[in-house]
C-alpha cells in the first residue's frame, strides 16, 4: 500500500472513530442499571483509547511522509506542534489525552478510571480537532 494511500485509509478510519467515540458519549445514564453503566463506560474509555491511538499513528505517518521518524505518542505530538500544524492549545490538550491513556494502560485504579471519564468530553474535542486537521493535510509518496 502507497504511503498516501495508507495515510487516507487511516485519515477515514480516525473519522470513523471519533464519531464512534462522540456517539457512546452521548449515553444517558439515567437509562440503564449499574452493569449496564459499567460496561457503557468501559465502552467510552476504549473507544477513547482507540481514538488516541490511531490519532497518532496517523500522525506519524504524515510526519514519516515530510522526512521525520517518529516513534513515540508524545514526540508525535510534539513535532506536530513544531512543523506549527497544531495550536499551542491543541499541543496540550493532546498530550493530557496521551497522558490520560498512559495512566488508563499502566494504573489500575477506579478513582483514575472515574476522573479520566471525566475528562472525555474534552478528549473528544481536542481528538476531532486534530483529526479535521489531520484529514485537511495531504501526503505525496515519492516511491
């Protein structure tokens, strides 16, 4: 597969995705029993994570296709910020989705889980965000 080829399937995918997650996040709790919440917040946590994930990884490859190697989350990121792609504002808020999802993969803890839930709405937002701008960008795959 082209690397602008892979770059739109994800840019489509990362779409798809975060109208997922903006969906599940409209659940109306008062509607459904306690296991039921459970599992529709496990649902939102893992779409949130998904978003986070293939965000990145779309980004990567972007930032692969104009000659920079990058492996990290957060140095992803980062770069984007420097090529200036993304606002100062946007910087931050899709490093606190990263170091969200960070504590989600390594700490097993309900009081994090409950204050991460909290802060979905906003990860929408900054996730939609990038992936309007992601999707504007466009790659040219010299191979």
């Amino acid at each position: 597969m082209e690397l602008n080829e892979k770059y739109s399937s994800n840019c489509a995918l990362l779409n798809k995705a975060i109208a997922d997650f903006e969906l599940s996040l409209r659940a109306d709790f008062s509607k459904y029993n306690t296991l039921e919440t459970d599992w529709i917040k496990n649902g939102q946590i893992q779409k949130f994570e998904f978003c986070t994930e293939l965000f990145w990884k779309t980004a990567k490859i972007y930032l692969f296709s104009v000659e920079e190697k990058i492996y990290t989350p957060k140095l992803t990121i980062k770069t984007l910020f420097q090529y200036q792609l993304i606002a100062e504002d946007l910087y931050l808020a899709l490093m606190h989705c990263i170091n969200d999802r960070n504590l989600l993969s390594h700490v097993y803890q309900i009081e994090i889980f409950n204050a991460i839930q909290l802060n979905l709405p906003s990860h929408f937002k900054s996730l939609s965000t990038a992936a309007q701008i992601l999707t504007q960008l466009t790659i040219v795959d010299e191979n």
